[in-house]
C-alpha cells in the first residue's frame, strides 16, 4: 500500500519488559509499508536492554544511554524529560508509543503532552488502586493514560479500569498483552537456533532430578524489610533436599544487598547474573514453581503451564489469580514458606494451577496494535 507521506512513528522504551513487549510491535510496524518507524531507546536500563535489543535484532535509530548506577527517581526523570523532549524537537513524529509503566512510558509521554504529540499506551489500564503499590509503577501508568489518545487494552478487564478513569470508549482496544507474542516468537528462535538457550543448561544439569523454584525480585516497595523476608524463605524452602532455587538477580543494587548476604554459599540456591530473554524462558519451562514479584513473569507464566506464587501485596494483574495460575502471597516469610510447600507436596493443588490457559493473550496483539494505528492515520482505508 503506497501513500504519499508516511506518518513518522517513533516507538520508544528503556528497560527490560519494556523491550521484551515492544519488539513485536516495532517488527510488525517496520513491516507495515504505510509507516516510517523510528526507535529511540531511554536506555532507562542498560546492560539488560541491551540482551534484549541483542535477541530481537533492533538496533535502535537514538540511544539516549542514560543509565546512572544507582539512579534516582528525581535524576532519572529529569534526563528522560529533557533528552526525549530534544529528541522530539528534531524527529518531529505524528505519533509516540511507549509502554507500560516505568519512568520512562511516563517522562516520554509528558515531552510529548508539551508538544501536543499524540501518545499511544501500550499495555494501559492495569491499575491497583494504590498509588503506593506497586510504587511509583501504578503513577506512571495513570498520568500516562491522561495524555495517551490510544490505549491497548491488554484485556476486558484493563478497558474497564480505563472506561472508570472516564477515557472514551472509542480510544481503547483490546488487543492481548504483547508478551505472548514476544514468547512465541522467542519460542520460534529457539526452535530454529536452539543454541539461543544453551547458557542455562549447565545449571540445569547440575540440578537434575531436583524440582526447580525460579525466583526474581525487584519491586521497589518490597526494598528493606520484604527483600529480607523473601531471602529468609528462601533460605527456610532450600533446606528441603528435593529443591533447587535458581535467582538470577536483577542488578539494581538494593536487591543484591538484600539478597547476597542470606543466599551465598548454599549449595542448592544460585545466584546468577539476568540472564538474556531467551535462557530465561528455557529456565522458566525447566521450573516447577515460580516465585516473583515481577508483573511480566505473572503473564507469561502461565504459557508454561508453571504455577507462580506473588511476592506482593497486590497485584494489578488480577487476570492470573482469577485464571488460577497465580495465587498472591506477599512477602512474609511463614507465608511464603507454607504456600511452596503446600504446592510442591500437593499433587492435586499443583495440577489445579498448572493447567489454566493464559489469560494475558492469543499473541496476536502486536498486528492488531499496527492495525489499529493504521485505521487512526489513514481514516476509512480499509
Ligand atoms: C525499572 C522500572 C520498573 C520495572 C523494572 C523492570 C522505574 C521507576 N522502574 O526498575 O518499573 O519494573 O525496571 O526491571 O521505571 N541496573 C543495571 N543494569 C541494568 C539495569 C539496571 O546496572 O541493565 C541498575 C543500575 O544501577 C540502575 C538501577 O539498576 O541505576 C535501577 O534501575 P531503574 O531502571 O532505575 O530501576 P529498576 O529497579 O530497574
Ligand atoms: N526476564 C529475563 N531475564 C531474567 C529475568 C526476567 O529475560 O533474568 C524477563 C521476563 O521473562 C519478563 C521480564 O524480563 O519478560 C520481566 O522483567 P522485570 O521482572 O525486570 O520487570 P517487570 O515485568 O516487573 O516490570
């Protein structure tokens, strides 16, 4: 399809899930004739984007590069402000996406609200309720939603969050959460190039004939006293012979200063380095049950037909608990504790979770996504 002038997309995220969610939609944007995509990277998150930048083979058009080690909120945000709004000043783009939640899906949107930029939301309408948990995520995602005209729905239910915040039926789409399509696609690679996820299978070896937990924590209102509870379970779950634990540690450094002290040196926990897109969904398949407090692994969980266990207060993915492939624990340690044992030693409370459908999406999202953006840019085409 040929059109004289083609809009200008400039997709833009920074961190980890943000790229993991947006690859599929800057392929199938890049393979759509009546667009010219642009990609700009935060670089919110450096050597983690990066592995995923790596797999998915983008090679950003601007690399803002703006990690710090340890970064502020206050100092991560005024760089994504002023060094986006810049980027906006000279791409001058018909359009934005960004997604999800983080700082950058916020800062981005706002550079674009001061230039009357339009702003698409990619994974809109999760919400909690408190503004606090998860912190400053839930935020991010509201102002964010205030300035986008498109929101992608992930489900019925994140539409309904939308329609409550008085957004117009008529600018939300429920497309699936990208994620899905991210691990079939990743799925695909690793079938045509299985030497994509060979770097875990060592740890795995070493582990053979134990059942696998696979634990991530990163959420900053669990920093302090619920990282220390969390480590304390850990520690209390590796003391059954049967178990391994595998951690790969996120890198921000509050939470290996949590976790090191209390998990080094026992025989049945590794702690690894992130490990890249691929070789976690290997370790995810290999697992018996997952422990995290991240929101992306609560959606892909259950394609791997693995029961996840919430090391959160609330969640604002309640799809999974209500589908019943995640139950939502917190982070007490008594708690935690009971509710691994409880599902590694009973077989029929194991199978009731293993067995549920994804509720996050078909892996169709990201087309859908492109073909909405084309019926908004070119009115009655189709
Ligand atoms: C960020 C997002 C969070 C998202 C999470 C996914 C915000 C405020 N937080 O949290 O919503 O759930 O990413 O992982 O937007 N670091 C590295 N290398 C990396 C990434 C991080 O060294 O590749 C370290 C740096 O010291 C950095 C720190 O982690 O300063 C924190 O990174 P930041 O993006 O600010 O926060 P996250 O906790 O990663
Ligand atoms: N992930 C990964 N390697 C890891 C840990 C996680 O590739 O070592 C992926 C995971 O499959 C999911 C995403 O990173 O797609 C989740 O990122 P994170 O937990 O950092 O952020 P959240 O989803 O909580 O925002």
């Amino acid at each position: 399809m040929q059109h004289a002038s083609r809009p200008k997309i400039l997709v833009c995220f920074g961190t980890r899930p943000e790229a993991i969610k947006m690859f599929p939609v800057v392929h199938a944007l890049k393979a759509h004739p009546a667009f010219e995509t642009r990609v700009v990277v935060t670089a919110q998150h450096r050597g983690m984007l990066d592995q995923v930048l790596q797999m998915s083979e983008i090679v950003p058009d601007i690399d803002l590069d703006l990690m710090q080690d340890g970064q502020s909120l206050d100092a991560l945000s005024s760089r994504i402000i002023t060094s986006f709004g810049a980027v906006l000043d000279v791409e001058r783009p018909d359009r934005v996406l960004v997604h999800g939640d983080t700082l950058t899906a916020m800062m981005v949107s706002l550079a674009c609200y001061f230039r009357k930029i339009p702003v698409g939301h990619v994974e809109a309408g999760l919400r909690s309720g408190n503004i606090y948990a998860p912190w400053p995520e839930e935020l991010n995602r509201r102002v964010t939603a205030i300035i986008a005209d498109l929101h992608f729905a992930p489900t019925q239910r994140a539409r309904q969050a939308l329609l409550a915040e008085t957004i117009a039926d008529e600018n939300i789409f429920v497309t699936g959460n990208t994620v899905v399509d991210a691990l079939l696609e990743t799925k695909r690679r690793i079938i045509a190039d299985p030497g994509l996820a060979t770097a875990i299978e060592p740890l795995l070896k070493r582990f053979d004939g134990k059942r696998i937990v696979a634990v991530t924590a990163h959420r900053r209102e669990n920093f302090g006293e619920g990282l220390t509870s969390i480590a304390k379970a850990l520690v209390k779950l590796a003391e059954r012979d049967d178990v391994a634990i595998i951690f790969p540690v996120h890198p921000n450094p509050a939470v290996s200063k949590a976790m090191v002290p209390l998990l080094e040196g026992i025989a049945n926990i590794a702690l690894i380095e992130p490990l890249d897109y691929p070789n976690f969904a290997r370790m995810l398949d290999a697992s018996d049950l997952i422990l995290t407090d991240s929101g992306g692994i609560q959606e892909e969980a259950p394609s791997f037909q693995t029961p996840v266990l919430i090391m959160r207060e609330t969640t604002e993915r309640s799809e999974a608990i209500e589908a019943g492939t995640a139950r939502l624990v917190g982070t007490s340690e008594a708690a935690l504790v009971a509710a691994a044992n409880q599902l590694l030693d009973s077989t029929s409370e194991y199978e009731a979770m293993a067995s549920n459908a994804n509720p996050f999406g078909d892996g169709n999202a990201a087309h859908q996504i492109v073909q909405i953006l084309y019926e908004r840019h070119f009115p009655g085409s189709t």
